[in-house]
C-alpha cells in the first residue's frame, strides 16, 4: 500500500479534526503542505512596537502593542444581573498612535486582570468606528512576555527574536497558526524541491526545505530575504512553466490560414472610413493580419487606453477572416455590451453589413446578434444563419457557448474584456470551431507588462497607447461632499449647463436600491445612523434619480439604466439616450465599458471611494468621445487624508491607465489580479509580487521556456512535475492564467 506522502498528509491528522476544519473552511488550507506555504505576513521584532496608523476599516487585523490606560466602566442595564453592567475599555499604543479596545459584560473579567498598563501583546480583530474612533471590540490576544519570563509564551519563544504575523481570520488568530505551523515544521524536510539544480545552484539560492525553516522560523533578517528570494523563484518559475507549456503546445496545433483577399470586404470598409487610422492601429492590425496567415492559431491579446480603437482593430481583423471564406465571433460579458458591439458595427460597415438583403454591397454579409433574452423566432434566424455561413459575423454573451450554437467555419474569435469570463467559457466557444480557430483577446484595462507576463502568458500582446484624432481631454475632479457640501450642489449645477450646452451627462451610483435584491446591493453597506444624522444624499439609482428629477436637474428628461431591468428595456433606454432624448443616465457599471455616446461630455461617480481604481478610469472613459471636452467628478464623502481620498486624487490627477493600473495593483491582492476568484481556485502567488518582482518574473518567463523546449514533459525533471501537480491539476493548467 502507497503511503501518503508527508507534505499530502491531511491537517486533521496531525493537528486534530477541529483545527483542521477552522483551517479549511476560513483558510483554504487541508494539507501540511498548504500549512507550510501559508507565509507570515510580516514580522514583528520583540521589544519593537508596530505602527497602528492606517488600519483597513472592517477587516480583521493583527497587531502587537502596549496598554497605555485600561479603565473598567459600570453602567445601568437592564439585562446585566442587578441591573448594572460593566465595559472595559483598553488604550493600546505604538508610540505614535492610539488604538480603543473595547469589552462588555462576562468578557471583561481576564482582560481587566491581564491588560494591565506596560502589557505587551498581540491582539487580533475587526477593524470598527465608534465616535469617530477607531477600535476593535471583544479581541483576541496573546500576551507577550519578556526574553527572561519563564512563562514565555511559546508562539514567542520559539520565534527568536522576531514574532512572524500570519494572515488570520476571526476565527483563527495569528498565533494560532503560529503553534500549528510550528507542530508541522519538521515536515518541510521532505519538500520535494521543483528547481533544477543549475538554476537553483546558478542563482544561489538556498533549497526548498530550508526556506520553509526560515520563513516560518527566522533567527536574521537574513533568514527572512534568502527564504523569501527562494520561494519567490518558485512561485515564478512554476506558474511560468505552466504557462509556457501551455504556449508550446498551442504551436503544435494546426489552423486555417486566413489571408484577406485585396478586393474584399476590408479593403471596401477601409475606403470608406472619414477617418484615417492611428500609426497604433496600423501597426496592431499588421501584428494581427500576420498571425491570421499563419497555420498555427492565433493568441493575442489586444490592451490599450480606454478609447484607443480597440474596437475597430478587432472589426477590420474579423472582416479579413470572412474575406477569407471564414467566420468570425465576438464574446461581450454583458447584454448591455453585446448590443452596444452589434449597433457600432454594423453602424460602421454600411451596406458591408447586409448580406443577402435588397440594396447590400457587392461585396457583404450578415452581422447578427445572439443573446439568452432573444424571442424564439430571432434566435432561430441567427442560429440558421451562422449554421449555413450566411452571417459572417456574430456578436453574442455566453449564449454564444450554448450547445446548439453550431458555426459553418469559425476562423475567429474575439473576446471583449477577458476579466469577466472563465477561460472555461472561452474555450468553449473556440471548440465550435472545424479546426482551432484564430484567437484575439481584448482587455479595455491597461495591464502593466508583468502583470500581462504573468496573467495572459500564453499570448503575443499588442499595446495600443494613441488615443484616435478628434478625441478630447477629460478634466478629473474630486468632490469632497462631506467637507464642502456646496461641491456637490456646484456639480449638478455643472451637469445643467452641459445640458443646457447640447450635450448629455452620466451620473454613476453604486448599487440600484434598497428596495432591489442585487449583487451590488448585497456589497454595500447599509446607512449607518451616523450617515442619516448627517442627511447623507442617496447612493443607489433609484433614489439619486428620484431626487435629481425633483430636485438639482428638475425639468431634464433623467432616466436609468441597471442590471436588473429586462434587456428589451435596457436597450430602449440606450437608444433613446444614443439619440439624445434623454439629458442624464443614471446608471450602475453597466455603462463601465463599450457604451459610446460622443454627446455624452459629463460624469458623475457618487461614492467614487466604493469604486477600483481601474474601474473608475474605465467610467471615466465613457465621456470626452466626441470633439466637446469632457468633465468627470469624483464625489466623496471619505476625508482628506485617508487612503481612499489618495487613490481618487490619483485618479483625478492622470489619464495614464498604465500609471493608474500599477497604482490600482498596489493596493490589491496578488490574487484579485489573477482574476482566479472566477474558477474557485485560490491564488497560487503568496511571496511574489507582480508589480515589484518584474526582473524576477521576466527571468523566470526565459527560463521556464528554454526548460519546456528542451523537455516539453519534464521527464527529467521530476520535482517540478510534482510542483506543478500541486499547483493545479490539468484541467487547471489549461485554464491557469485566465480563470
């Protein structure tokens, strides 16, 4: 009988069925294995107090300090025991900042008797506000005794002098996990080691198990650095091999090469442009009609500034696909977006887009639309149409990946902001095809190159950074309505005169309302008192529009636009204001990309806080589309120095969306950045930094494809096979970068 190996040694096993379930369900991990790669997050030095500045509201923190005052309270209650009830509130410090623990009723016994002043410890909890402070309420802590206590707590002791901060959860604090690493520890003895010797040995770094020892169990700074520069390697190395592996076995795929004949399609479309193209554009759709005309398929991705012409770079490669006996499909993440595509395109071809129909080119095809809301006759046409050939073109949402979706001859496929989908999903339509078809990703968010290294590997990328001719500055303002209510009122009266001027204005608002079921909805918080004593204006569509009708920009025709709303209504709505009927759109993210109204000159982002960086560059850019400059504010109810006001001042401060998006990745995690919360599938990258590693990531990408050339299998290289399994299982690689 196989024995298990120790790193594949289920946690229940070794620390008992109760540990074991708080660690899977709160952290994902199940094996010792997992344990030992669940890294500190940082170190705390004894006898050094952290910083308490700059806690992250309503997450769970770590953080090791002083009582500075502890005071016990005694107050009337009904429901305490002869009618009065007791609260302890701590002063905890760092030396240059304060920090309110509180405790109520049977809790406030042991703490009143060991958070005496002068105590050190670590403390564990959420992040709240009381009174416009700061404080954690009921946390965990572990007490932190000095190098000559004989009754040194053992997370202490055995970490010399560095005390390692884990990611932890409410759950399972710090130095909880801190004791079951330490009870796994000698397992990392038998970490199989995934680098090749040369490489390990040529870059001098330390092996597997003994970064693992330092990692968890540092004596130096030292320790620190050689265990973090090893495993950061292998965290690079291994995704880098997945990814090239997967690029080396796309090559051996064959494809239908697809040459534009010169007195086609495109060439009739190109005539007719009033516009000549961006050198960016020219360039990219040279890229682009190179790969079309080779016999391997296709995989590039197309990223570029909100803006750019990515759009029309993708309609002149799919028009070079059907001048060359093919097909071609675009895949848009929303119904909103996919009608959006149909309009523009086929508002762009002319009489190219009418096929078979009285008063069509010479020269044409039939550019149709399917979705999952179509009535049952429509989508029997267009199903019809793409089985014998005679649409050329589709534009579709997921119902595109539908079994009964059958192609005459996929050539192409376009994939319009490849973040919202699972590569599942990609896939699927890819496999619609006679023989792989051609693949052209397209991200309308502004990738900086490791993330694109690291992210979309297996692809060629082209960059698009010309914003077309006639394109106009859009001017950024941060709104501070809390400080400066009048702001806001200045801000309609902004929008009025837009309107007043001929041209149109967004307002944008996190969710749709109270009183709709919707995931927006579920995300935000509820008004707090504090918010309904300060009269805090409405955030939700709903409400926003109810009051800017009745009140700020009464007498403008104000509609909305949300997810919820049935698409027949969606579309009307987008019509009208595509038309200019209506003055103001009050709308969810549904309009964040692909909606094009060159009228539409002003933006208005309620709650901008609530909103990513990327995501508010992304709204921005639905304005400034026409000749007229455009205006965008940013309205925030956050004060001046807090981190979100920062990352709004940012915003406000450049139309650069690869400077914006390096900003954007700073303050997120790693795994967010993956975009691998669509598979289900944790985050692979724990110590490596896509923003700070680029050199390591880069040499990682060289090395990992010279070992995959060389031995496409890894037959000889064993322990990085076995890395790789544990990283993902097949079906995972396939899927890895995008998921």
């Amino acid at each position: 009988m196989d024995l298990v190996p120790v790193l594949e040694e289920p946690l229940k096993k070794v620390l008992g069925p109760a540990t074991a379930k708080v660690m899977a369900e709160h952290l994902g991990l199940h094996t010792v294995g997992d344990l030992l790669h669940h890294y500190p997050r940082r170190y705390e030095e004894r006898g050094q107090l952290t910083h308490l500045a700059d806690l992250p509201m309503d997450e769970h923190v770590t953080v090791v300090a002083q009582v500075a005052d502890a005071r016990l309270h005694t107050f009337a209650s009904s429901r305490a025991p002869r009618g009065k009830g007791q609260r302890l509130e701590v002063t905890i410090t760092d030396g240059s900042g304060r920090l309110q623990l509180v405790f109520f009723g049977n809790g406030v016994h042991k703490p009143h008797k060991d958070l005496l002043p002068g105590t050190r410890a670590m403390f564990s909890g959420k992040v709240s506000v009381f009174n416009h402070r700061l404080q954690l309420t009921h946390p965990a802590y572990e007490l932190l005794r000095g190098d000559g206590d004989e009754a040194a707590e053992s997370v202490d002791s055995w970490a010399g002098a560095l005390i390692p901060i884990y990611p932890a959860t409410a759950k399972l604090e710090s130095w909880k996990i801190a004791k079951s690493v330490q009870t796994v520890l000698p397992s990392a003895q038998e970490a199989v080691d995934p680098l090749p010797d040369s490489l390990r040995d040529g870059r001098g770094l330390v092996t597997l198990p003994e970064a693992l020892l330092k990692i968890h169990r540092p004596h130096t700074k030292a320790d620190i650095h050689d265990a973090r520069a090893r495993l950061k390697w292998d965290e690079a190395f291994v995704l880098q091999v997945a990814l090239a592996r997967r690029r080396h076995a796309d090559a051996q795929l064959p494809a239908v090469a697809r040459v534009a004949r010169a007195d086609g399609m495109l060439t009739a479309f190109d005539a007719k442009l009033p516009f000549t193209l961006t050198e960016g554009q020219q360039k990219v759709s040279k890229e682009i009609f190179d790969d079309l005309a080779t016999e391997h398929p296709m995989h590039r991705l197309l990223q570029g500034e909100v803006g750019s012409g990515k759009t029309m770079v993708a309609l002149r490669a799919m028009l070079a696909v059907v001048d060359a006996g093919g097909q071609a499909a675009m895949l848009a993440p929303t119904e909103v977006l996919a009608q959006q595509h149909h309009r523009s395109v086929t508002e762009m071809m002319g009489e190219l887009a009418e096929g078979g129909m009285l008063g069509g080119a010479e020269h044409s095809t039939k550019v149709v639309l399917l979705t999952g809301s179509m009535g049952a006759a429509a989508r029997r046409q267009a199903l019809l149409d793409l089985v014998t050939g005679e649409a050329g073109i589709v534009i579709g949402t997921h119902a595109l990946i539908e079994d009964k979706v059958q192609f005459h001859d996929l050539g192409l496929v376009v994939v319009d902001e490849q973040h919202r989908f699972g590569v599942e999903q990609r896939d699927a339509l890819r496999g619609k095809g006679k023989q792989p078809p051609h693949l052209l990703v397209m991200t309308a968010t502004p990738i900086p190159r490791t993330v694109a290294m690291t992210v979309f590997g297996d692809l060629e990328t082209s960059v698009l950074d010309q914003l077309p001719a006639g394109r106009s500055p859009i001017a950024s303002h941060v709104v501070p309505a809390a400080d400066k209510p009048h702001f806001l009122a200045r801000a309609w009266e902004r929008v009025r005169e837009e309107v007043e001027n001929g041209h149109q204005a967004y307002v944008v608002c996190p969710r749709i309302g109270d009183d709709v079921d919707d995931a927006d909805a579920k995300k935000t918080k509820k008004k707090s008192p504090e918010d309904e004593a300060e009269k805090r204006p409405p955030l939700a569509v709903l409400d926003i529009a109810d009051h800017l009708a009745q009140g700020p920009l009464r007498g403008l025709k104000v509609e909305i636009l949300h997810g919820r709303m049935q698409p027949d209504d969606k579309d009307a709505v987008m019509r009208r204001f595509a038309a200019g009927e209506t003055h103001v759109l009050v709308a969810t993210t549904v309009i964040e990309v692909g909606v094009n109204v060159p009228n539409a000159t002003a933006m208005v982002i309620m709650d901008a806080d609530r909103f990513g960086v990327s995501q508010l560059h992304q709204l921005r850019g639905r304005v400034g589309r026409g000749s007229a400059a455009g205006l965008c504010l940013l309205v925030t109810e956050m004060p001046e120095a807090s981190a979100a006001r920062q990352r709004l001042n940012a915003v406000a401060s450049t139309l650069d969306g690869f400077e914006l998006s390096r900003i954007d990745l700073e303050q997120r995690r790693e795994g967010d950045v993956l975009g691998q919360a669509q598979s289900g599938v944790r985050s692979s990258l724990r110590m490596l930094a896509v923003i700070d590693d680029e050199e390591i990531i880069a040499e990682a990408r060289e090395e990992a494809t010279a070992v995959v050339v060389a031995d496409p299998a890894l037959e000889q290289l064993p322990g990085l096979r076995t890395a790789l399994d544990a990283l993902l299982d097949e079906e995972r690689e396939q899927y890895l970068e995008k998921g």
